[in-house]
C-alpha cells in the first residue's frame, strides 16, 4: 500500500487504525477508528465495499497496514487510496476527542445521553440507568434516528475501545460526544 500525504486525502473515507489513546489525543476530522483488534468485526458496518478508503496509522502499527490491505481486498474493498502516517497530519488539522473520568461523569446533572454500546448479551455489569441508551456499535449507522444530536452523548463500553469506536462515528455525523474513561470497569470501580 502506497503512503499518501495529507493533502490527498479528499474523498476518501478515513479508517484511523491507532489506539484508542493514540485517536483520543488527536485524530483527522471525520476518520472513523477501528483499531486492528476490532477493524474486521466492524468494518463492514459502517462502511460499503464502494467507498474509497485512507487508512491512518501510527509508527507503532505500520506493520498491520499490509495485512488489512489484503484482507479489505480479499472482502471486495478495492478502493484504497493508500495510508498517511498520524505524524504526517498538521497539527493545526487535528481534533481531540474528548474523555470524562468516570467520577465526574457519575456527577453529572446536566442533560445527556449514556450510550452504552456494548451487546445485550455481554452486559454483566449494568450501566448507570439515568439517561441510558443501549445501542450495540455495530448498529450504530442503522439507529442515528434515535440519538438527539442537541445534546451531549456520552459513550461506553467494557473498557473504552468499543466506546472511542462509537464516538469518532458520531462526531463525523455531527453529534457531540464524550468518552468514559476506563469504561464500564472504571464507572464501577467509581461506584464503590
């Protein structure tokens, strides 16, 4: 896969395959981040085999690029324009997706939206239930109906990944999203 700069990255849809630390401290506007232990589970959900495709990595995964190349070839994802190292964005370009620790989150009294992204069915530790939603990650694209994009939403999952995930998808859709830090283990542990 060839490396592009930054100024060609118009009309691709960018695919950030970092960390979720590494995409919360800043990030390209509009890249959706499917980091390489969730980029095949999710990938077709939110995106079609016509779009043309800008992965976005780090230093420290541009040994993953080649493999998901081939796998976006072997599902029939032809388009990929190339990749762009994180470095190489302008900082001036970059966007920070913003955290909540969950004890300030616990405190809240504002109007918001929790929305939980995690599976019914993995939900061994419930989630706080004032303002809950549960939508699972992947049917994100298909529920944007459902969301008030006025007020501030509130993402969460087990541990964050997922959570990060489903707010860089919002805030390309306009809404305004915030992380749980340390997910539902951390509102937990804060509970106590």
């Amino acid at each position: 896969m060839k490396e592009i700069n930054y100024t060609d990255i118009q009309g691709g849809r960018l695919i950030d395959i970092r960390s979720q630390y590494a995409f919360q401290a800043g990030h390209a506007k509009g890249s959706l981040n499917l980091n390489p232990s969730n980029f095949k589970k999710y990938l077709q959900d939110f995106l079609t085999s016509d779009q043309s495709i800008i992965i976005i990595a780090g230093q420290d995964n541009l040994t993953d690029i080649d493999a998901l190349s081939e796998y976006l070839q072997e599902i029939g994802y032809v388009h990929i324009k190339g990749y762009l190292l994180a470095e190489n964005i302008p900082a001036e370009k970059l966007e920070i997706l913003e955290t909540i620790p969950a004890n300030d989150f616990l405190n809240l009294s504002d109007n918001y939206i929790l929305l939980d992204v995690r599976q019914p069915a993995e939900i061994t530790r419930p989630a706080p239930k004032q303002n809950l939603m549960n939508i699972p990650f992947e049917e994100l694209p298909h529920s944007l109906a459902s969301l008030d994009n006025h007020i501030d939403i509130y993402t969460l999952c087990g541990s964050g990944n997922r959570s990060t995930a489903a707010a860089s998808y919002l805030l390309s859709k306009g809404f305004q999203t915030k992380v749980i830090e340390g997910g539902m283990k951390a509102i937990q542990e804060a509970q106590v």
